[in-house]
C-alpha cells in the first residue's frame, strides 16, 4: 500500500516539464495572451508615454548605464553563453552543456524566446540545472533600439513599444516558464541604445555586455585562437562572452582548453548573480555613431 501511495505521488507531483506544452509557451501564443493581459499592457502605456519624446542616446556595446564586468579584484569570472535563435542560430550545443556539467562549472546562459522555442525539450533540461543562471537575450534576437538601428546587418527593434517587447514579454516568457524572471538582459549582438538601458532600468533589469569576446561567432576560428582571445584578455572580475547554440563552431573544443589554464592561474567562475557588477566605459571600447 505505502509502496502504491509513493508511486501516485511520484505520478501527481514529480513531473519535472511535463505540464508544460510548448506550445503555449511559443513567441506567437505567448505573445497573443500577453495582449490581453492587463499589467502587461498597463505597463507598455508607462514606458511608451515615459518615453514619447525621449531621444535613442548612444548606440553601442559599452554605453553609459551597461555592465561589463565584475566588480572585483579576486580572480573569479564570469562565463555567458548567448543561445540567439532564428535561421541558423536555432542549434543546441549539448557537448558543451556537458562539458560544462562534468566540469562542474557555472554558467550564465542568455537565450531569446526565438530559441526556447525551438529547443524547447532543451530549454526544460537546462533551466532546473543550478549550475545554469537563465537570463534574458530578447524575445526575437533584436538588437535593442527605439528607432531601427542595426548592428551586424541585424535590423533593432524600430519603435519603444516594440523594445518593450523585446525586452519585457521574453522577461516574462521566461519567467512563465522556470518560475524565475531573469535580472539580466543582453541585446542581441551587444548593440543597444540609452533609451533602451534607460527602459530596462525601468522593468528593473540590468543591461550586461562582456569584457572579453572570445570570438567564437566568427565562422570557423580555430579553437586555439578562441583560447588564446580568452586568455590573453583575462583579468581578474572578466565577463566572457560565448554562444551554445552552435555545435559546429569550437566553444566547446575551446572551453576544454582554456578552463585547466585558468584553473592552474587560480581563476574561480562564477554567475553574474551572485556578484556585483561594474562598468568600464573606457573611450577607446566606446562605439557610440549618434
Ligand atoms: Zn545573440
């Protein structure tokens, strides 16, 4: 009987993911019920009137109002991985999650909601895990401004309401799904605009960027320049930035080398919420065109 009583119990509450269809949770129907929820909307009306006659600002990677690294003088770094969705940013780099796993290393993972959809079994394995922070890289993998800029031939988003979007409804998607409403936001490519730091800080989210790029989004570098960017720009409170949503580029092959160097140089790694966070905003980082 007790064994029967055990098994029901298992069956009624311990079903890790299996209440959740993917479906509800896609950018389309997501989005549908978002529309027609009130605080949802009440608070589009707030920024979009707050923001009516506010100029875009600066456009860039290290604008003023955007973190970069750790504050900190102990040698502990940050990992981010980006996962950034869409035609051919739909992958899923399992090997380095792995990799990650074994290694008992703590990663901050960005992901829009282009990318939970479409690695939605993924996304259900990953989030319980502790050893990953969920954080939030946009709803469609648009670079964050409030009149069409584009980084990277990548087109922003074109008004406040749709940065609203882009920052708010996968703030929320994500939330719906891991219970947990991320404390980060990443714009897609890095780009963003003042009015969108100025926006986020609004939505109480913080805007990061990186300290070190290891390159990995340029097509097929080899894993030993990928180790040699990353270790060559280290530094004590480092945010590295990498992506896992491509198992054809080298991250992982990369990640295997650089962790043991960082190791023996007596490097810890961290999640970014579990630290405090400061801004360089050195001149020559500065990108600003307007
Ligand atoms: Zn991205």
């Amino acid at each position: 009987m007790r064994n029967i009583i055990i098994f029901f119990f298992i069956v009624l509450f311990v079903r890790p993911g299996m209440a959740q269809d993917p479906k509800d949770f896609s950018n389309i129907s997501f989005l549908a019920k978002l529309n027609k929820d009130k605080s949802y909307l009440e608070l589009k009306s707030k920024i979009v009137s707050e923001f009516a006659f506010s100029k875009p600002g600066p456009w860039g990677e290290f604008i003023k109002g955007v973190d970069e690294e750790i504050a900190t003088q102990k040698k502990i770094i940050a990992f981010t991985f980006d996962a950034c969705g869409g035609k051919n940013g739909n992958g899923y780099d399992k090997e380095l999650i792995d990799y990650l796993r074994t290694e008992r290393i703590p990663a901050t993972l960005f992901v829009t909601g282009k990318w939970i959809d479409s690695q939605f079994a993924a996304f259900q394995n990953l989030y319980p895990d502790s050893l990953f922070e969920i954080e939030n890289h946009g709803l469609n993998h648009k670079p964050c401004s409030i009149d069409g800029e584009s980084a990277y031939k990548i087109h922003g988003t074109a008004s406040i309401s749709e940065a609203y979007e882009e920052i708010e409804a996968n703030e929320r998607k994500i939330e719906a799904i891991t219970g947990y409403r991320p404390l980060f936001y990443r714009s897609a490519t890095a780009f963003i605009d003042e009015a969108c730091v100025k926006m986020a800080a609004m939505l109480g989210v913080t805007v990061i960027s990186y300290e070190v790029l290891s390159g990995d989004a340029v097509p097929n570098t080899p894993e030993h320049v990928l180790e040699e960017n990353v270790l060559r720009n280290m530094k004590p409170g480092a945010v590295v930035i990498m992506h896992f949503n491509h198992p054809e580029w080298n991250t992982k092959e990369a990640m295997v080398k650089i962790v043991p160097r960082l190791r023996v140089l007596g490097y810890t790694f961290v999640h970014l919420r579990d630290v405090d966070l400061t801004s360089i905003n050195t001149d020559h980082k500065a990108k600003a065109v307007k």
